[in-house]
C-alpha cells in the first residue's frame, strides 16, 4: 500500500472501508450543505507568508489547551457515533489521542462508554455533553465523568434542535445499522468492517442505554433523542451547567460577537468557534471566516479555539494565526479511524502535526506561540465582506 503522506488518502480508505450510512453520517453537511463545503474551501482563500533565511531549527508546536499541556494545540473533537466507524472506535481513538499528546473529546452519543473508554486510557480526556431537558440524567452524566475522571467538559451550544441531514433520513441512520435491503445490499461489501463489528459487544449508545430513563433498549432511543434536547436553552440554563463542573469548560458552538460576549458572563474557560461541521444552520458563515470578528470581540478575555473543516496542518497555522489557542478536528481523524483503526488516528495526527511544522517553518517562525497575522495574507474583505 502506498504511504499516508495527506487526510484525502485516509479518507479514501474510509470510504472503502465503512458502511455507507456511516460514511455519509460524518460527511454530510445539512441541507444544501453550501456551510459544510465553505468550511473547508474558506481555508483556502488564506494564503500563508513564506519568509527565508531565518533561523528554523529547534522548532516546536507544544501549547496549552485550558491550562493543560499539548504537543500541538489540536484537540478531537466529540464525533457521535464514533464507535461505528470502527469497532472500539472511541477507546481507539482516545489511545491514539494519549499516545501522541493531545486531547480527546468523548461525546455523549459515543458508542463505547465513559467508564470504558477511562478503563482502557492512562490519561484523562475531555467529555461532552449536550444541553438536554432530563437534569437527573445530566447531573448523573457529569458524574460519571468526574468519577472517570475527565479533565475538561465540553457543553455544545449549538444543537437545542437538530439540523436536518437528508442522507441520514434516506439512509435510516441507526446504531446498530438497521437491516433493510439496501444496508444488507451495502454490508455485504463491507466483511472486514463487519467481523470487527461482530467481535465487539460495543454496538450501542454506551453512554445512554440503561442509563436514561425509559432507554433500556436501543429501540426507543431515535424517540428519545427527537425529545431530550432542550429547545428552550438560555444562559441561565448553560451557566447552571456550567456550575455543575468544577474542573476548565468549553463551550462548543460560538459562531456570532454577540454569542461570544455572552459567553464570557457564564465564567467557561474557552469558547469554540464552530458551525458544528456545517450540519446545523446551513447558509452560515465558515467557521475560519467568523473567527477574526470573534477575536475582537473576546479574544484578549477568554482562550478561542477554532472547529470546523480543518483539514490539514496548515489550516491548524492558519487558525492559529489569526488568534485561535488551539483547533479540533473532527472528520479528519475519522477517516483514519474508519480506514486504519487506532493506527490511522494516529496517522492523521502525524500528518497534521508535519504540515503544521514544516509550514511554521517555511513561514519563518519556530514556535506555534509566535504564529500571528503578520503570517498571513488575506484577501480584501475576508474579515468583514458580509455585514
Ligand atoms: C451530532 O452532534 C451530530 O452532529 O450528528
């Protein structure tokens, strides 16, 4: 097989690999999917400043997030469903997470659990929650993260409803995939995929069965989901949540000054800039687009961390360059999960992290924490063409 050398070659494995509903689960953008697809080609409307005959040598891309160490300010973001893309996939991912020494962020709609992926880890990782109606079952979750002990909690901010996916419909996404005609007609192209999958008890929402009321079986959680998101959501609701935590929270989901500005009165160690991947409010701006308006906003009163079609090290630079402490990925990793397990973490994180450094590098600068605007060139209007 030829070498790894970007996420496109990860990201075709993956897409041999896994079941179509899965594949198309981390994919797709709501919608017209016109957010999703700028996320990724706003990156590319930013060009880098190549310096020379500077001194590159001794270079590093250590950073903190929230306080905490980080070989390079780039964290996993919380992905549902992870554990389909490959059996374990969570407890995989956080390994690969560990292993390299960046965050991982587990979500509330993991397969493995909490206790799980903690029993199977050294070191402690990131949890996320949603915003959800059901306070016994929240203050529980929150528990069982401090007993796990996670470092940091993530609150999403932005799903009080869901954005519609039409392939998840068309597809009748679930966990375990549901056997119709055309799943059985795609699983049967997908062996090795399968008998890892029948090698794992791990098939189900780990986090919830048996431990949300009324969920005792896999069957009722489609009901349940359609109703435990809250969508009254206020700030007095998110500070409550907020309370709850003693160790950092980030909030996940910012993507507006104002947003930004209220963030800062809930007392959150870090906001982040995010879309959600292009699958909530389609027709939004990118997330790299909106970042420089929030950095004036906040950035000198609260850590900023950027999410949202990053692909690459050099989007990490660009991020990082317009003020942005620290990044996540999301569908980068999950193709190298989904194509090549723990190892294929690990390989997407090797990638980024060499076209981070070789781009700092290129760029003159030795250090991730000197990376600034005067890196970058932009084109006229890229931080306030829409008003
Ligand atoms: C859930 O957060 C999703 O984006 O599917």
């Amino acid at each position: 097989m030829p070498p790894i050398t970007e996420i496109a070659d990860l990201k075709r494995l993956y897409k041999r690999r896994v079941p179509k509903m899965f594949y198309d689960y981390a994919e797709t953008g709501s919608w017209t999917q016109q957010t999703f697809h700028e996320n990724t080609s706003d990156f590319s409307l930013i060009r880098l400043r190549q310096r020379i005959a500077r001194d590159m040598a001794g270079r590093s891309t250590a950073a903190q997030m929230v306080g905490q160490d980080v070989s390079m300010p780039v964290a996993l973001a919380p992905v549902g469903l992870t554990g389909m893309q490959a059996a374990d996939g969570e407890i995989k991912a956080a390994r690969a997470a560990e292993r390299f020494g960046v965050p991982f962020t587990l979500s509330t709609m993991s397969i493995c659990s909490i206790e799980d992926v903690a029993a199977h880890t050294q070191k402690p990782f990131w949890f996320q929650v949603y915003t959800l109606k059901d306070d016994e079952f929240m203050k529980r979750l929150f528990a069982r993260a401090k007993d796990a002990k996670c470092s940091a909690l993530v609150i999403t901010v932005d799903l009080q409803i869901m954005g519609q996916r039409h392939k998840d419909i068309k597809n009748g996404l679930s966990a375990p995939p549901k056997l119709t005609a055309a799943s059985i007609a795609n699983l049967a192209t997908k062996v090795p995929w399968g008998l890892e999958m029948l090698g794992t008890k791990r098939r189900f929402f780990g986090n919830i069965v048996g431990h949300a009321a009324g969920v005792t079986d896999p069957g009722s959680l489609s009901s349940w989901t359609a109703e435990a998101f809250d969508p009254s959501l206020n700030w007095d609701r998110i500070k409550e949540f907020r309370s709850w935590w003693d160790g950092p929270v980030i909030l996940k989901g910012i993507l507006d000054e104002e947003d930004a500005k209220q963030a800062l009165n809930v007392g959150a160690d870090a906001i982040v800039v995010s879309n959600h991947g292009g699958r909530q409010l389609d027709g939004a701006l990118s997330s790299i687009r909106m970042l420089p308006r929030i950095m004036d906003a906040v950035g000198d009163k609260i850590e900023v961390h950027l999410d949202s079609g990053i692909r690459s090290g050099q989007d990490v630079l660009k991020a990082l360059a317009l003020g942005a402490k620290g990044t996540m990925i999301g569908r980068a990793f999950v193709y190298g999960l989904g194509a090549r397990g723990q190892q294929g973490v690990t390989e997407a994180l090797q990638v980024i992290h060499k076209e981070l450094d070789t781009s700092m590098a290129l760029c003159g600068e030795r250090n991730v924490a000197d990376l600034g605007r005067h890196n970058l060139l932009l084109p006229k209007g890229f931080e306030d063409e829409w008003v």
